[in-house]
C-alpha cells in the first residue's frame, strides 16, 4: 500500500513537471514569436518610407501613415465632424475621409496621438520639435519653395523641391471636425506644446508664398507628420529658446475679424534678413534717420518681457519689417480693433498691467517710449503701438495707438518719426502679382469701413432687396462659406465714401479687370482656384478665384461653386428723357436716371467684364488691387 502510494506520487510529480516544462517552452517560443513579428513589424514600418538626408538631418520624404501606436495598439479612425470635435485621445482620419487621398498624403492626426506615451513614430523615429524645423528651415535658407513637391504652389509659392523633402499641400482638418485647404497649404505638428492653453506648435507651408511660419493650433487640429531619425528628445535649452522664440512672435488672437500678435514684436532683421541696427547712445538713436531698435533703458531683461522699441524708419522700411504674412496695422485697422471692443482701453491691457481686464485676449504691456532725444519715459504706465499711416496733415508725424495704465482710454495719436515705440502685427492678405498689378489672391472679408465704422450684415431677403446704403453676407448666411469665400457686398458698400478697401487698397477698377483678362489672355481657368468648381480651374495666374455665386436684388442666393461675380469701382449713370402727354399735344418731358455698374464675371471657362444696369442691391464678391 505505501508502495502503491510512493508509485501514484512520482507519476503526479513528473505530470506536473512535464506540464510546467511544456508550459514554459511553449511561452517562450510565443515570446520569441512576438519579438520576430514585433521587429519585423517595425522593419516594414521602416522600410517602407521613403527617407531624405537635409544637411545632418535623415527626415522621412513622406507623410507618415500608421494606424497603431509603436507599441502595437490601434490609433481610432475618426470620420464624424462631432466626434472629431470631442475627442481628447489620439486619433487620425483620411482628408476629406476618403481613403483615396491616404495613398498620396497619408493620414491626419490630432496633437493627441502625436504625444501619447506609446509614441506614433516608428522605432528610430521620432515627431520634431520646433528647433529641429528651424534647423530645417536655415539648412534651405528658409525657402519653403524648396522643401515642397513639384506641381505644389502657384506664383511665388511653386515649389521646386531642391531638397527632395517632397511636401504635399494636403490641408488639414480643424478642431470642429472641418477639412479645409486642400492644394493651398499643408501643416506638420511638432512634439512641441505652446504656451497657449490646449495650443501645440505646428509647421506651415503655403501656396502662396516661399514663407515658412510657425503657428499655434489647438491640439484638435487634423494635421501631418512627418519624422525625424533618431530617438525621441527630451527638450533642451535650444528647444526651449526656440519656443521662446515662436511665443514672442506668433501668438495670435482674433478679436472681430482681425488677427492680431498677442505679443509686441522683438526681431532685429527684416524680413529680407539685413540687419537692423540696436542703437543705444542717446545722440546717435536722435540723428538717426534710418531704421533701429533699442531695448527699454538698452536692457536686454526688458526685451525679454516687452520686446523691442523700433523708430519708424524700420517700421516703414522698404525690406519689411513685419514677418511674412503679416504686416504693421493702419490707422484705420487700429479705429477698427478700437469699435470691436467697445472703446474700451481695459480689454485691450494685459491682466497686471494697470486696470487692464484682457477680454480681448490682445495682450498689450505697458512698454514705455524712447522720445526723440534718445531718452526714456513711462515703463508700466503707458503703451505706444505704430501704425503704418503717416498723419495726414502733420508732416514728419506717424499715427499710433496708446493706452495708459490707470484708465480705459485708447487714444488715437501721432509721434515723431524718431521715437521709439512698440509694434503690433496685423494679419495680412494673401497677395499675388499678376502683370503689373498687384492683387489680393482671396475674396475681401472686413466687415467695417476704412474708417471703422461697422458694415451692416443683412440676412433677411426682404430686408436685402430694399437695401439703399452698404451691407453683407455669408452665401446662403453660413459663416462657414465664409472662411473660404469672404463675404458678398451689395454696390452700396463699394460706393461708400468711408471706404471698403483696407488702406493702402483700392476695389478694382474696370481697366484693370481689362488688364488682368488680357495678361492671362481671356483663360478663365488661369484665374480659378484647383479648390473650387469640379476641377475647372488650372489656377496658373495665381488669384485663386473662388466660385463663390451672388445673392441677386431680391436677396435669393444662386450658383454656388458654378461662377464667381466681382463688383469693379467703376458706374455710369445714364440720364433718360421720356414724353408724358397731359392732353394731347400738351405734353411735359421727365428725366430718368439709372446706374450701369462693372462687374466681373466668370462663368465655366469663360471670363467676361460686363454692366449691371439698376444692381445696386446684388451681393457680389470683391478683390482689391493695390495702390
């Protein structure tokens, strides 16, 4: 009996052992399995990018295309605009979510999977930081013309790929779920959050324009990627100097329809890269005649918080001061910025500075002056800002913005030329040069006059067909038209005295719709955007030309992405005399008169400068041509 027990026992101890070993190799030979589909997983994410060497940086030669983290978990799809809008995780989606477009431009991802912690990249690879761009950037000498793909761009913005970075103007998709900008831009993020809150950084190309700029967007934003060999980098005082760097000059906010930097400008080159002098002796800084800067007190602690204080030699320099795509406001942007928030000085100040409560999110800091005689005064009392119009009848005077710290003033007044005060950039339009003119490359979009006053928005039919004075719309009143097609305006707001053109524009007159129509030898395709119409435009000109329709006098919107209608300066007015018998043949003789007004048309392929008689109440577009 024991012995049958000792038998029984050495039988259940060696299942046991037999159990656990085979337990164990199996397991092993599963691990050894999962490492091989692991690494060959990586090897094939690898191996099937193309790869670019730029100076001492391998990047990928395209945009990156994976639907799982590094460590194999799935990255959702998301197609719906609401959902998109809510989603806090990280996510990706085709543009437009069709899965045609992955095959040429890859996916879309929101800044959530960019920085999950399971990494996006693949192994190797990791999502830049802005410094890495910068690097970039400097290597092709900040021609972006050069990092895009043949056949992408127009005009000064065609790319010639001499870097064999290949990026494709894909669009994006913003954080409400939107996509936008197909064959215009294309943004790349970074691994690097900005000082905004929910802001992360992002890269950007144009069509348009050799330009490279920096932008802020909030993390929902559909953008690409594109990544750098190398493991991932934890951020250094470089990165950290950069973001500095893209802070102090990028921020922005809109207030109205205005876009404005949240903080004052602080470069030392204009926007050709000559160098702008920092002067800091008193007697040189008032002999002065040409463009410099100083720091407050020549203190480069003050520059840190304040930025720099030019004179308005540099603000008014033929090279530019303000970066690509933006520009130095008006007076009449400034009357503008003013009405929008109400007069109200308080809005405009930063939290801190004086009585300032900040709604408008503008930011101002009370920088101080430099008079004329080299010296300082009113550091964290007052704000002086620029503006590009020189006082209309003080000679050697420059119009400028100024706000004090124990009020809600905002005082519109004039400086010498040689003080030293702060500058503010304004959002600029996009332009293109065509001939000899120089035109806005998109639709008109302001809703106030040059001199500030507001432009009515009328949406009821009735209300636009008895219209006897200047007023706007969206197509069909959908302010999302709007963003891609600027606004429609009746002949009264063209006609106004106050002026619809921002300064330094005029509405385009009809010789010069004339001349545009023979430069791009009656090819209306040459004039309308690849965004628009069912592939009918070639867009070889450069304007850009959206099918944006019209809203006619009794207020019916109609021909949506089918043609496009721009109102010129130009009318006539015909006088008319008619016979009106009493009794015969007594008879009194009336007068008559009506407006013929020239508008453009474009229609299919065809390009047409016609008149309009009576259509002081049609809702046309408007593009501008520069002074």
């Amino acid at each position: 009996m024991k012995h049958s027990n000792k038998v029984t026992l050495a039988i259940l101890l060696v299942g046991l052992i037999c159990s656990f070993s085979c337990k164990t190799i199996a397991q092993t030979r599963n691990n050894k399995s999962t490492s091989k589909s692991k690494k060959k997983l990586t090897e094939n994410v690898i191996s099937k990018y193309k790869t670019v060497k730029i100076g001492k940086q391998i990047w990928m030669a395209e945009n990156l295309n994976v639907d799982h983290y590094r460590n194999g978990d799935p990255i959702p799809e998301v197609k719906n605009p609401e959902q998109w809008k809510n989603t806090r995780i990280g996510a990706w989606c085709y543009y437009n979510n069709d899965s045609q477009n992955g095959k040429k431009y890859g996916k879309l991802y929101n800044w959530y999977a960019v920085n999950d912690p399971r990494g996006i990249a693949p192994e190797g690879w990791h999502v830049p930081t802005i410094a890495e761009f910068e690097t970039l950037a400097i290597t092709v000498n900040q021609d972006g013309n050069a990092l895009k793909a043949i056949g992408q761009g127009l005009g000064n913005g065609v790319g010639t790929n001499k870097s064999n970075f290949s990026a494709l103007l894909v669009g994006s998709r913003n954080d409400y779920g939107h996509f936008d900008n197909s064959g215009s831009s294309t943004s790349f993020w970074s691994i690097t959050e900005s000082s905004g809150i929910n802001n992360a950084i992002s890269w950007h190309l144009d069509d348009s324009g050799s330009y490279i700029s920096l932008v802020g967007y909030t993390k929902g934003y559909g953008f690409s990627i594109r990544c750098l060999s190398g493991d991932d980098k934890s951020t250094n005082q470089s990165e950290k100097k950069s973001t500095e760097i893209f802070d102090h000059i990028n921020k922005t906010v809109k207030i109205g329809e205005q876009e404005w930097m949240t903080e004052n400008l602080n470069v030392d080159h204009y926007r050709n890269g000559d160098l702008i002098p920092e002067l800091k002796d008193p007697v040189q800084w008032r002999n002065f005649r040409s463009g410099a800067w100083c720091y407050y007190n020549n203190d480069p602690e003050n520059g840190k918080k304040y930025g720099k204080l030019y004179n308005w030699y540099a603000v008014s320099d033929s090279r530019g001061l303000a970066p690509e795509g933006w520009q130095i406001p008006t007076q009449s942007d400034f009357q503008i910025l003013v009405t929008t928030v109400n007069n109200d000085g308080n809005t405009l100040k930063a939290i801190g500075e004086g009585t300032g409560t900040n709604l408008s999110g503008f930011s101002a800091l009370l920088g101080g002056s430099r008079v004329h005689d080299g010296s300082f005064c009113d550091l964290s009392k007052e704000a002086y800002f620029w503006s590009a119009t020189e006082h209309h009848y003080q000679k050697g005077y420059v119009n400028y913005l100024h706000l004090v710290n124990d009020g809600n003033n905002i005082n519109l007044d004039y400086d010498y030329k040689d003080y030293g005060n702060s500058v503010r950039c304004i959002k600029g339009y996009k332009t293109i040069k065509i001939g000899g003119q120089t035109w806005m490359a998109e639709n008109l979009n302001v809703d106030h006059y040059k001199n500030g006053d507001p432009i009515r928005e009328v949406r009821d039919p009735e209300q636009w067909s008895n219209l006897k004075n200047g007023a706007w719309c969206y197509y069909n009143n959908d302010p999302e038209n709007g963003k891609k097609y600027g606004k429609l305006y009746n002949w009264y707001a063209v006609d106004d005295p106050r002026g619809l053109a921002p300064e330094g524009w005029h509405v385009a007159t009809k010789d010069e719709f004339e001349n545009l129509k023979t430069v791009i030898k009656g090819e209306a395709s040459a004039l309308i955007s690849k965004e628009t119409g069912f592939g009918l435009g070639t867009n070889t000109s450069g304007f850009s030309a959206m099918l944006a329709g019209y809203r006619s006098n009794g207020g019916i919107f109609s021909y949506f992405e089918s043609s496009a209608y721009y109102w010129s300066n130009t009318a006539l007015d015909h006088s008319i005399n008619a016979r009106i018998y009493d009794s015969p043949p007594h008879y009194r003789t009336i007068t008559s008169t009506s407006s013929e007004i020239t508008y453009l048309g474009l229609f299919g392929d065809q390009i047409n400068i016609l008149n309009v008689q009576n259509g002081e109440n049609i809702g046309y577009s408007i593009r501008c041509v520069k002074d």
